[in-house]
C-alpha cells in the first residue's frame, strides 16, 4: 500500500503527533542512548539501597539484585523488539495505546506518568540525605510503619526544590546538551562505585553473613528477598532502561541502536549492584575494632531496639544518610577512608544526572500521553530553537515538585515509583505479541528468540514483582491509579470517542467520587484502623471495599461501552483484562503471605500465594494477547510509514 500522507489520514493523535516528533532533534548516538540508560540505572540506588535492602532481607538481598535484574532483562527484551521497530519518544506510555486502544492506554499511561515525574523528586531527596553527613539540618528521624526512617527538614525539602528546578534548566538548553553532559557524567558513575567495591572487597569479611551476625539469629523469610525487589530499591534501580525507549525519537539510528544500548546497560547494571550490595554487607564493622552497637542504635546509645536484628535497624541508623561513606571509613584502612570523600561528592553527582534525565523522561511521557489524545496539544508543541516539548517539560516540573510534600523521604517514596513503573510493564510481551500478529511487516531490526516463551515470562515476572510489594504499598498504587481513571471521561471519551459531553463527565465524576470515598473508608478501617480489629472484622471491611470497588470500576465502563458506537465499542471491551488482572492481583496480596491476615487460618501461605499469582497470570496473559487489537492508530502509523494494512481478523 503506497504511503499516505499525514493530512490523509484524518487528523488521529498519531498523525498529529508524527508532525511533531519530526521537530525534535536526533541527535543521539549508541553511546549516548547507553549512558542514558546507565546514567539513570546508577542515582540515588546505588547510594541508598544498599542497607535499605539489607534491612529488609538481610543477606539473602544478594539474590535479589540477582532475580530482579534477571526479571528486568526479560522485561527489557520485549520492549528492545518494540522499540526498534516503533522508535517513539514517550514510548512507553505510546504502546499500549497502539496496541489496545485508548482505555488501557490511559490506565497505564497515567500510572507510568505518576512514576517518571517523581523521580526527580526522590533523586533531589538523595543527595541532599547524604549531605546530612556534613551539613546539620536537613534530615531528621521519624517512625514510619514502626520503623525509623531519615526525612527531610523543611530546609532540605526547600533546596531540593531548587535541584529540581535546576533539572528543568538543564533539559530546556536542549537535547544535544543533555546527551553530552550526561555521557561524561556517566563516565564518572560508573568509576566510582567500581573502585567502591573494589575498594571494599580489601577490607571484606564472610562472617558477616553468617546467620549469627552481631550476636542475633536471622529473621528473614524468602518471602522478605522477594518483597525486597519492589521495595528496597532494586527493581527501581534498574528501571533506568527505560531511557533508551524514551528518548528514541531523538535518536540517530534508533532501529539499531536502542535493543542494543537497553540490553546492555541491564547487564551492567546486574553486575555492579550485586557486587556493591556483596562488597557493603561484608565491609560492616561492629565491636571495638569498628562500629560499636550503640553506634547502630543511633543518637541515643541507650536506645537498644536496633539490637533485635542488625540488618533491620541499620538503615535507621547513620547508615541510612551515608550508607558507602560509613562502610570506607570505618574500615580503619587511610587510604580507603580518603576515597570516602570521593563518595560524599558522587552523592550529589549520581543523584543529579539520574534526577536531570529524568525530567527529561517526565516530559516526554507528557508529550507521549498528548500524542495520544489523553492530554492538551499545547503539551506537543516543540520549542524551535531547543526542539524541546517546553510545555510538556514545564508540566513535568509541576508534578515533581508537588510530590515533595508527602513523600519527604528517599525511603519512602521508591516503593511507590517502583511499583508504579513495574506495573505499567505488564503491557511489554503482549504488546509485541500484538504487533507481530496485526502488523506481521513491520520491520524488525532485533526480533527476540523464542518470544513465545519470553513474553508471557515478562509478563508473569512484572505482575509477581507488582504482588511482592505487598498489601499496604497495593493499596496506594491502585487507589492513585484508580483515582486518575476518571479523567480519561474528561478529555479523550468526548473527544476521541465521540461519547456525548455530559454524560462522559457524569461517567467520569460518578467514578470519581466512588472510588475516593472507597479509598477513604479503606484507609480508615483497613490499612489504618484507630483499634487493631479482629480478623474477621478486617477482612469483612476489605471484602465490602474490594465488592464495591470493582463494582465502580466495572460498571462504568461497560455503560461506557454500551454508549459507544462500532469499532469504538473494543476500545473499553480491550482493557477488562487488564482492570480484571488488578483485582485479582490486589485480592491474593490480602490475603497472602505479604497481606494484612497473614496469621489467620484462612491465610494462603507462601508459596502457594505465589503459585497462584503466576497461574493468574498465565490466564490474564491469555486474555491481553487476545484482547489486542488493530487500533484506529496502529492503522496511521503503518499508512504513515508506508506499511501493509490488512483487514482486523
């Protein structure tokens, strides 16, 4: 079929958003798309995570830098395939749209969206922990879910607002700019915490990981080294992958490039962690000859809760400001407590060329998600002389910065993102499933072997990972993601859709207000009670939220659906899968071994919890491939590059 032109094609999002993306500068090169990912992959987790994780599972974390990077890499696979075949800024938030319409598009985008944009927050949060160790005043202690955790002050929180701004400046100059600077920095990030390990390996000791260590007995499960990937920061670590994909409109030769530099900065990113978090865990001292155990305890040598467990309280300790720069110093080794200033000036140059891409990966997840139909076309519009989206990045600067009230913590706002970011990742196998059977010719610059085995493993291991971060972390995750569903009756329905005005906000108002006082009644009587309830009183309050809940979501887009006319119809039929999925996903985690009745009979105790998430899994998986479809703009974007359009099967 002979290429259509753009004004043939009847002004869809796609076409739309081909005029812009032709604007935006390409200009990255492999090294360049490489150090992205890298330069993203080594913040603020190489900084922090390392006695977070320890805390959580002890020395079993080893295996998890393991598994959860084994899990990334499959993930990553399929979205190599993809993305040299459909090279898109914003892309991560633009495929499931292609593939399944403008329901799930949404659903995820708006979840992809909440993870990108607050990560210059929590890199912004990073440097300025570590530079408590020589600057008093900008954290503080608080309990957190009965653990102690490092917060900002309100004068930290106030500077790290002018990093983020600083961010915003740095993207705005261009992205030439950023891809060169960020080379050079990458550079940097990848030497330092190299001769970290190494460094540390010089003053290695195996007793440490003994079950025995610091006069206790561990108390660590496997289901804690499997809630450690969400939770700990692993998972969050290695999403810098991403960068490729969302910077690949701006690439020079994105077809070839983009699998290769994904693939290989996960590699990298496997082995570094996995020998830093080794090197960490065996260079802790404790005794005479290192870190006494009142030390661990913190400010107050009295206090002796730390002492239950070493692994679990150290990073409410001063580990959890400085984590690298305690362990080199207190070694006892000169030469090897210098280089721990060499530490405390990464902290600031780790977390800031992770927090500056970043911004500019919330930007193009704005300008993705307006390409899509979701948001403004103001957001689309590319600054000529920067050939930078500027209003999408203003947008980006406004949502960062709002998240540093609520989550004035390192440690408690990489769940949330983590989470977010996985979820999203279940659409990466049955997306490229979708494509090589709705546009078999497309062309294909890495094809993934044996993808019918690995994309519905990518697929199982993103809905386990989005399990393992527990009941309490699910309930913020699905409420923000179930709060922003309404909004899609605001923009698109009436305006992609056709679903009359009034009553696409009527939709979208009535869903909204169900789901917020479901959340608020949630929140008062199942995650934080004013008493402990019994057990059946627990779960019989869940069991109306979860009924009613679903009941909300459900019914309102099958009427939505009822209201629409022909082919628009699959736009809602498309995603009963995936909102299906989450509750069955958001049910196993309450009553599993990382749920809220973990003690009661009725229990479904480890592993069998997991077994069943995996089955779950096996089936939605099934049921997504099934559900995808040749979308009006799936459609666009083969007449616009000149691809076969067949008729839907």
């Amino acid at each position: 079929m002979p290429k259509k032109k753009t004004e043939e094609i009847g002004g869809s999002p796609e076409a739309e958003a081909q005029q812009s993306d032709k604007k935006l500068g390409r200009e990255l090169t492999l090294v360049d798309l490489l150090f992205l990912c890298i330069g993203a992959i080594v913040g603020s987790g190489w900084l922090l995570a390392a006695p977070f994780g320890a805390a959580l599972a002890g020395p079993d974390i080893i295996y998890s830098w393991i598994i959860g990077g084994v899990i990334i890499l499959f993930i990553a696979l399929n979205y190599a395939e993809i993305s040299g075949a459909i090279p898109k800024t914003g892309a991560v938030v633009r495929y499931p749209h292609l593939s399944h319409g403008g329901y799930v598009g949404y659903l995820l985008g708006w979840t992809y969206l909440l993870s990108a944009v607050t990560v210059p927050t929590i890199e912004a949060e990073a440097g300025f922990t570590y530079a408590s160790y020589y600057i008093s005043g900008l954290t503080k202690t608080a309990i957190v879910n009965g653990n102690t955790v490092h917060v900002l002050t309100p004068l930290a929180t106030g500077l790290a607002f002018l990093m983020i701004v600083g961010f915003f400046f740095l993207n705005y100059f261009g992205i030439r700019l950023l891809g060169k600077v960020n080379t050079y920095i990458g550079w940097w990030k990848l030497i330092i915490p190299t001769l970290t390990f190494i460094f540390l390996f010089a003053a290695f000791r195996a007793s440490n990981f003994s079950s025995n260590f610091g006069g206790v007995t561990s108390i660590y499960t496997p289901e804690s080294m499997f809630m450690a990937i969400p939770l700990a920061g692993i998972a969050f670590s290695y999403l810098g992958f991403r960068q490729a994909l969302e910077f690949g409109g701006e690439a020079k030769n994105p077809q070839r490039d983009i699998p290769r530099a994904t693939i290989l900065a996960v590699l990298i990113g496997i082995a570094l962690y996995t020998l830093l978090q080794i090197a960490f865990m065996g260079a802790i001292r404790l005794g005479p000859a290192g870190i006494t155990l009142s030390y661990l305890s913190g400010s107050n040598p009295s206090h002796t809760s730390y002492l239950t467990n070493i692994w679990a309280g150290i990073y409410g300790s001063n580990y959890g400001t400085s984590p690298f720069f305690y362990a080199l110093k207190y070694t006892g080794v000169p030469l090897l407590g210098a280089f721990a200033t060499l530490i405390l000036i990464d902290a600031w140059v780790s977390p800031a060329g992770t927090g500056w891409i970043y911004m500019g990966t919330g930007t193009r997840t704005f300008y993705g998600l307006s390409a899509d139909g979701y948001y403004p076309k103001k957001l689309l519009e590319v600054n000529e002389k920067t050939r930078i989206p500027v209003f999408a990045l203003i947008a980006a600067l406004i949502v960062g910065v709002v998240f540093l009230l609520p989550f004035p913590s390192w440690y408690l706002l990489v769940g949330f993102i983590s989470l977010a970011t996985i979820l999203t990742y279940v659409i990466g196998g049955v997306a490229l499933q979708v494509f090589r059977r709705e546009a078999p010719d497309m062309k294909r610059p890495f094809r993934l072997p044996y993808a019918k085995i690995l994309s519905p493993v990518a697929f199982i291991a993103a809905v386990l990972v989005v399990y393992w971060g527990s009941f309490l972390y699910l309930y913020f995750i699905f409420t923000t993601v179930f709060v922003g569903l309404p909004f899609f009756f605001f923009i698109y329905a009436p305006q992609r859709l056709g679903l009359e005005k009034n009553r696409s906000y009527a939709f979208g108002i009535a869903q909204l207000v169900g789901v917020v006082l479901l959340s608020i009644y949630a929140y008062l009587y199942i995650v934080f009670p004013s008493s402990a309830p019994s057990v059946d009183t627990l779960s019989g309050s869940f069991l109306l939220y979860f009924i009613l809940l679903a009941l909300v979501i459900f019914s309102i887009s099958y009427i939505t659906e009822r209201h629409l006319e022909g082919d628009k119809k699959k736009v809602m039929s498309s995603s009963y899968w995936l909102i299906a999925m989450l509750f069955v996903v958001y049910f196993i985690s309450f009553f599993g071994s990382l749920g809220f009745v973990t003690s009661a009979y009725y229990a479904i105790t480890f592993p069998w919890d997991n077994v069943l998430v995996i089955f779950a899994a096996l089936f939605f998986y099934e049921k997504a491939v099934n559900a995808g479809y040749k979308t009006e703009d799936m459609v666009d974007l083969l007449a616009i590059e000149g691809m076969t359009v067949t008729d839907q099967q």
